[in-house]
C-alpha cells in the first residue's frame, strides 16, 4: 500500500482518550470508583452466597463463578487504565499485550457461558421443578462450570495465538482502554484474511451460540410462564428472571456493538465509550440487578448487616 509506513511494531503505546488530556484525572476517578464498587459488590455477592445456607442452591452457585469471574474480568483492563489514564500513556511489550488480550477474552467467554448456563438452570426450574433437584445435581453443576472454564481457555488461547501471529506495521498507538481485538486489527498489515476467519469462527462459537442458548431457555420459559393459572406464580417467575435477563441485555448488547459488527467508518470515539461499558460498568452493576431485583439475596444482606449491628454492641 503506497504511503504505507511498514516498520514492524514490537511494542504498543496505549493511550485513553488522547484527543481530550483534560478527562485525565476525571476518568481516573470515575474508572477508580467503578473498579472499587465492582470488587466491593462482587466479593459481598460470593461472602454472601458462601455465609447464607439459604443461596446454597444451584442458581447461586453460578452467580457466585459469574461473581468471581467479573472481579477478575474487570482486574486484567481497569487498573492498566488508571495508569494510562495517570500518565498519560503506556508503552506495553508485544507479550504483555498478548497476555492482557488473553486474559480479557478468557474472562468475557466465561461471563458467555456462565450467563447461558444460568439461562439454563432457569429453564429447568421453571419447565421441570419436580425434576429440578434430580437434574442440576452438584456433580452437573461442576461438569457445566469447568466445561465453560475449559471452553472458554481454549477459545481465548487459539484467538490469542490467531491474532498475535498477524504482523503490524506503522503506528504503534492504540487509542483504546486495553489490547483488544479492533484497534490491533487496525495496526495489521499484510495478508490477514485467514487469522481473521479463524477469529470470527470462534466469536461465532462464543457469542452466537451462548445468544442462541439464552432464546431458547427463555422461551421455553415464556411457554411454560403462559400455561401458569396463578397470577402469583407467574409474577414471581418474572420476578427471578428479570434480573438475569438485565446483565444479559446490558452485557451481550455492548459485546455485539463492538464485535457483531462492520467497523468500517465506525466511530472510534463510539468504540471508546462501549468499551467502558462491558468492561467496567457491567461487572460493577451484575452485583445491583442480582441483589435490587431478588428478595433471597436482599434478606441474605439485611440479615448480615443485622449481624454486624449486633456484634459491634458487644
């Protein structure tokens, strides 16, 4: 390509926001708040869930993986982007960039797969109590928790190695919160038609499919919510899923802007500012939706500030 600057790049300046330096320090505290909420609701969901005998069930068995998974999704991309934020840049070696890339799709396919697999377990409660306890067994739940664990390690890896094989060239800025995939394929040179297929593959398996499994939990649901006689018992059923389906919404809707679509022309800016969202915003609100909307876990956090109250008079 004529004009074509093709010095290879062997390592990347991330930037934040470089066309606006005076956000700097109020990004820096909005992104500072947003990480500290997500570790202090997260890790109150798993204490929770781990205290009360009463969310000892399957459904928040997975809310706890989910919880877990959250912390650490939002831990490999908001504490490099306060630095970035603080200094204004940060120069990162081409391994380094790997590993955060890695690491960020590892955790973003476990918040897939762990929220198909919630969609699931609600399928089944709803469209089969009686055999609810005899189907989502403790031996199940593990088989689908480390099935998502090892599904998601092996996309992650094979998109790691697919996407870090491409050779860039040219600038080495990346104008972005972290190393993802879009502005890397930006800086690629040459021919990456066959790395890219192989990318889009595994979105394909990742993304769609979890969509996919999701639609036809609820659907199921929704047949089995319209033959219900009780008006009760279809509110309360509404009631438990809603908030599964508010994360599901929140972070599935971001994911699909970013990847599902042509980033021809698209706005940077625009890309910028989704990315906030699935990797900040959403792992800070799942503790919320899960407690605002679900009366077992809000009795769970009344009853332990109830504790805390009576042992601080003694």
């Amino acid at each position: 390509m004529p004009g074509r600057n093709f010095t290879v790049v062997t390592e990347f300046l991330l930037t934040v926001f470089a066309d606006h330096p005076a956000w700097g320090l109020p990004l820096f505290a909005v992104f500072l708040a947003f990480y500290l909420l997500t570790l202090l609701g997260n890790c109150g969901m798993i204490l929770l869930i781990r205290q009360d005998r009463r969310l000892h069930t399957p459904m928040y068995f997975f809310l706890g993986h989910l919880a877990l998974v959250d912390i650490c999704y939002s831990s490999t991309v908001v504490p490099q982007a306060l630095v970035v934020l603080l200094e204004r840049g940060v120069v990162l070696c081409r391994a380094r960039c790997a590993a955060q890339f890695f690491l960020f799709t590892f955790f973003a396919s476990m918040d897939c797969y762990l929220l198909a697999i919630m969609a699931y377990d609600r399928c089944v409660a709803v469209c089969r109590p009686l055999l609810y306890v005899a189907i989502v067994t403790e031996k199940a739940r593990w088989v689908l928790v480390a099935a998502a664990y090892a599904a998601g390690f092996s996309s992650a890896f094979i998109r790691t190695v697919t996407a870090f094989t491409l050779s860039f060239c040219g600038s080495n800025q990346i104008d972005f919160i972290f190393c993802d995939l879009p502005p890397l394929l930006k800086l690629s040179c040459g021919d990456s038609y066959t790395q890219e297929v192989v990318i889009i593959v595994f979105a394909v398996l990742v993304m769609p499919a979890c969509i996919l499994v999701i639609s036809v939990s609820y659907l199921f649901i929704v047949l089995a919510v319209v033959r219900m006689r009780s008006p009760a018992g279809r509110t309360k059923t509404f009631s438990t899923c809603a908030s599964h389906l508010a994360a599901v919404a929140l972070f599935f809707g971001t994911l699909i802007f970013m990847y599902l679509r042509d980033n021809a022309g698209q706005s940077s800016e625009a890309d910028r500012v989704v990315s906030v969202l699935y990797t900040a915003v959403s792992p800070m609100l799942n503790p919320l939706i899960y407690s605002l909307r679900n009366k077992e876990v809000m009795e769970a956090v009344l009853k332990s500030l109830g504790r805390s109250k009576v042992s601080r008079k003694f």
